[in-house]
C-alpha cells in the first residue's frame, strides 16, 4: 500500500486591512467565509519519482497601506508531514523573503513587515518549503505563490502641467477647440474606480467649458471681444473615482488668451479738424497729422489714408506713419495767401486689412473733414520789372532824373514802399534815388569816355 504525504499552505481570513485568499480562477471582491486550503504537490515517501500529484495554488492579496500597529499577517505554510514535534523547519525565499516578508520557521505563519504600496510594486513571488531539520533534506517539493497587492484610492490625479497656456481667436464659434489637459492617477486602473478620472471645470464658466471624459477644453460663450476682455484664467479638476463622492482630486490653471481678429473699423474721434500753413511753407512739407483710432492690435489697426475730395485736392496729399498710424498731411504745391487763404479736404481712413466676415458690422473705414488755413507771410516788395534800362546824356546837369522805378508790397496790407540806392554797385555816388516815388536822378557830372554803362542795384523796403 503506497502512502501519499501532503504540504499545506492555509490562508486565513481576517479583518479588514488583513490578507484574503481567492482562486486564480475567480476573483472574489470580499473576504472570504471560512479558510481556503492551499494543496501543494505530494511525492510518495517510498519512491519519489513513481508517482506524483499536480498541486493546486491560489492568488493571494493583501491591501495597500496597512496603517495597523502590528505586523501584517499573511497566511501559514503547514505540511501533513509536521507532527508537532519541532523536527519540521518551513522555509520561505523569493521577493522580499526575510525582509519584507518573515517566517516563523516552526510554525510556518507569515507576516509583512512593512506598509506595501502597491504603486512601488504590485506583484510579489515567493516560494515555500519544508525542511527536515535533522537531515536538512526536504519532506515536500518547493512551491511557487503569488502575493498580489490589491490597489486603494491613495493617489489624487496629477496633471501633466500645473499651468496651461493657449489662444484662440475672438468672435469664435460656441464649441471652438481651445486645449485638451490631461491627469493621469497611479492606482490601479484595472482595479474599481480608483484610476477612473472624470474632468470639471471650477472657474471660468460661461465662457468656457470641459469634456469630462477627454479633458478637451472649449468655447461655451459666443461673440467673446478681446476688445473687452483678453485674458482668462480657468481651473479644471481631475477627480478619480469616475468623479464619486470620496473620491481624491487635483486641479490645474489654463490660462487663455483671445487673440485679434479685425472686427472694428477704424473711427475719427472727431469730424473735422483745423490746421494752420504758412504761405511760404516749402512743398513736400507737413502741416498737421490726424488719427482714426482702431481698437484692433497689429496689422488688424493698419490704416491707409487717403485725400477723397475737396477744393485742395491738388494742393495737398497725405501718407501714413507705419509707426503711429497717423495720416501725414504735406503741401504739394506753393501757397500763396493772396490767392487763396482756405482748403477744405475730405480726408478717408481704411483698414488695409479687411477680414470678410465681419464685413456685417459696417463699411471698415471712415472719414473726416480737413480745413487749413493759409496764413500771410511778410513778403518783401516786388518790382514791376526784374530790371530796368535807362538812358542818360554825359552833359546833363547834376539832379537830372533819367527815370523812374516802382515796387508794391504784394501782403494784404499793402504798406508804402521806400527806395534806397546800394552804395556797394555806387561807390563814388553817382546816382541818387527819391526815396518815396522811386525816381533816380544824378548826384555828378557824367562822361561817357570815363565809363559807358552804370550798374546800380535799388532797394525797396516795406514802410511799417
């Protein structure tokens, strides 16, 4: 008669925190009624290598953070063979054996020393082993078990950024892609809820909203105008647990800018302006500078300028200055107040970038009236010739008037004109001139074979 001899591996039930045993084949969610068995593999005592029985092992778990005081207790190793009397030794080796794990060799009870995380490690394999202590030889084959971590909600979600930054246009459409933010939680996501992770957003509604599955942030609001706000901060948490109560959360800042589209026309504070010019200002000069304000930014408030009507449409143009976009107004022809004293200019003022879809609020462009007026210059008096010619006999008397010459003050006023001789083209005083009617006479007594032509400038000058 063969006789069979058996090792046992036993689990025992406990309280919460404490270890349960389920079969590798079915996973139970709770502790179990009564003690599961381990059956291990058993040789004949006689001959070990005629017969052998396949041995049956089952999952073993134990929970994450155990927060009690004492050692964690685990499970015991007994085999048939043990009779109570101290011959057997039981022996455990594999993943934190001795360490992590401890033994009582006499009898065969297990324990964890330490809190285990399951983030750390989940799995670990041991081996166990029953020795005779006398001959050191074993009374049972080694065998392999399983010690798995059964995972707690005992980390929040964790963003991948703890600031998001992004931008979208203004004006965008109700449900216009922004950011997607993402949490990633290191429980176990086969395992419940502890891993699930639902999103919600906790500032920034209206304007925005969140996917709870996906994270993917969008525009809840329509017609946002960065002309009225820019910038928004939002917060979104990442709750686990499928967003349960109880569940752990973490929570990030997206921050959000709305960038320019050119949805405002360029507008004239004021309809018309006034500049003054001087008669005598050189063409290509500047008279004054206005400005269409935009409330757009960058190439949106580009402006281009332009003279559209007006009496001085010929006399005027006007450029743009890139840097203030201010419209330039310069002379393009000489004044001349006496001919006419007042402009009046119809001046335009358009983006040069026009986005056609907000062609609706309006024609993207406005205009303003220009009055300049020409201002009087204190011109010097003008000769009715640039040159005169006379003729005078060598043997006419001293004081002779040989001719006459006129100049008029060419200013409105009209002021009296006085004449004087310029002794520089006259050194030896030949000539002489009446200072009020312009008549030149002679001061000396002429020659001819002395010197045949005279050259004399006149000066006229305004009687103030």
């Amino acid at each position: 008669m063969r006789t069979y001899h058996c090792f046992w591996l036993l689990f025992w039930a406990g309280q919460p925190h404490q270890s349960f045993l389920t079969p590798l084949s079915k996973r139970t969610s709770g502790f179990p009624e009564k003690e599961k068995v381990l059956v291990l593999s058993g040789n004949s005592r006689r001959d070990l290598h005629r017969s052998k029985r396949s041995w049956m092992w089952n999952q073993f778990f134990l929970l994450e953070e155990y927060t009690g005081t004492d050692y964690q207790y685990v499970g015991k190793l007994h085999s048939d063979q043990d009779k109570g009397d101290g011959s057997l030794k039981y022996i455990l080796s594999g993943d934190g054996a001795g360490d992590l794990f401890i033994i009582n060799e006499n009898t065969g009870d297990i324990q964890a020393t330490k809190r285990l995380d399951r983030e750390e490690k989940p799995v670990y394999i041991l081996r166990a082993q029953a020795i005779n202590r006398r001959t050191g030889r074993p009374v049972e084959p080694e065998s392999e078990f399983i010690i798995k971590i059964h995972d707690i909600n005992d980390n929040e979600p964790m963003f991948t950024k703890d600031v998001y930054n992004a931008s979208i246009p203004e004006m965008s459409d109700v449900g216009t892609f922004v950011v997607q933010v993402t949490a990633t939680d290191a429980d176990d996501p086969t395992y419940g809820n502890s891993a699930k992770v639902v999103y919600s957003i906790l500032q920034g509604q209206p304007y925005f909203s969140v996917e709870s599955e996906t994270g993917i942030i969008k525009t809840a609001l329509l017609n946002m105008d960065r002309e009225n706000r820019e910038q928004y901060q939002v917060v979104i948490q990442a709750k686990d647990m499928g967003g349960q109560m109880g569940g752990l959360s973490g929570t990030t800042t997206v921050n959000i800018t709305l960038t320019d589209v050119n949805d405002n026309p360029p507008r004239f504070p004021q309809s018309t302006y006034q500049f003054r010019a001087p008669e005598s200002t050189p063409p290509d000069s500047p008279v004054g500078r206005i400005k269409a304000n935009d409330a757009d930014v960058d190439e949106n408030a580009e402006i281009e300028y332009s003279i559209t009507e007006g009496d001085g449409y010929d006399m005027f143009g006007i450029t743009t200055d890139k840097d203030t976009q201010e419209g330039i107004i310069t002379v393009k022809k000489a004044l001349d107040f006496e001919n006419k004293n007042l402009y009046i200019l119809k001046v335009e003022a358009t983006n040069t970038h026009v986005d056609p879809r907000f062609l609706y609020l309006g024609p993207f462009k406005d205009s303003a009236t220009v009055r300049i007026q020409v201002e009087d210059v204190d011109e010097p008096p003008v000769f009715s010739r640039p040159a005169y010619i006379m003729e005078v006999k060598e043997d006419v008397p001293i004081n002779t008037v040989i001719g006459t010459i006129t100049a008029q003050d060419p200013d409105a006023a009209k002021n009296p004109v006085k004449y004087s001789v310029d002794r520089h083209t006259d050194m030896d005083r030949v000539f002489n001139i009446n200072s009020g009617n312009g008549s030149i006479f002679t001061s000396k007594p002429l020659d001819r074979e002395t010197l045949l032509w005279h050259n004399i400038t006149v000066i006229a000058a305004e009687i103030s």
